[in-house]
C-alpha cells in the first residue's frame, strides 16, 4: 500500500480564540443585565452608556476603505480596492 499522505493537502488548523469570544460573550450578558436593571428601575436607557464595541479576529479589516472580510475574500477585496480609483465614502460616514 503506498503512503498517500503526499497527496493529501496539509490544512493548517487556525488558532482558537475561544478565550476571546468567552469575554465578549460575558461582556454582553453583563451589558444585557445592566439593560434589565435600568428596565425595572424605571430608568431612561439614554442614560446607559453604549454598549462595548465587538471584534471578530478571523476577519481582516482592508487597509483602504476599512471593511472587513474573511481571508479568501479579503485577497480578492484589497488588490481591487487599492487600484479603485473613485472610491465611495467610507460605510461609518452618516449622510445628513
């Protein structure tokens, strides 16, 4: 039997982040049990400070126009966004 193991690609396993997720996982039920206190309490939820931005760290954020895809998308993304040369505003501009 030969050995088909060169045949095979090697998939590189990505690195867990699980400890990462696990705090903003616990960072939202802290947020959401903030929500409910002000809920019961009467309170006005303006007042509740927003709530702690999320990150995906498998997402890579493109360098020009600032966006975020997953790596195969990304290596498709960044080349034409870089050689775009009528770029639209970015995405977090308000319009008035």
């Amino acid at each position: 039997m030969r050995n088909l193991s060169c045949l095979i690609p090697h998939t590189h396993k990505k690195k867990s982040n699980w400890r990462a997720k696990r705090e903003e996982f616990n960072q939202s039920l802290r947020y959401a049990k903030k929500v409910t206190e002000y809920e019961k309490e009467g309170k006005d939820l303006r007042e509740l400070a927003p709530p702690p931005p999320t990150q995906n760290p498998d997402l890579v954020p493109c360098p020009h126009c600032g966006r975020t895809f997953n790596e195969t998308a990304a290596e498709r993304h960044i080349p034409r966004c870089q050689a775009m040369k009528t770029r639209p505003p970015p995405m977090n501009t308000r319009r008035r």
